[in-house]
C-alpha cells in the first residue's frame, strides 16, 4: 500500500506540480481541444495559445507568492 500511495503522489507532483490552476486549465483545454475536433474544426492551434496564455499567469501567480 505505500508503494501505491508514493506512485499516486508522484503522479499528482508530476502532473498538478505547484499551479493546479494551470493544471486544471490544461485539462480543460485538451477538452475543449477534442470537442472541437468532434464537431470539425481544425483545433490544432488551440492548446498551443491556451499554454501561451498560461504562462503569464503562472508567473504572476508564482510571483504574488
């Protein structure tokens, strides 16, 4: 059981990391992403813009810490 609650917490650092508002957000945006694909558009270029627009407020985030 350790072994499994040590996988699971290093999964949770490796993926949510310090920002689990940017976590979050990415999830949100690979949704987005797929349900855009799912209806035909052309949604390659959408979590690209959402990592850049994400990246300001991680630092403005982590700054105001």
């Amino acid at each position: 059981m350790r072994h499994l609650k040590a996988f699971g917490a290093f999964w949770w650092d490796f993926v949510v990391g310090d920002d689990w508002l940017v976590a979050v957000a990415v999830v949100a945006g690979l949704a987005i992403t797929a349900a855009l694909v799912h209806v035909g558009v052309n949604a390659w270029w959408f979590l690209p813009v959402l990592v850049l627009g994400l990246v300001p407020v991680s630092i403005r985030r982590l700054v105001r810490r």
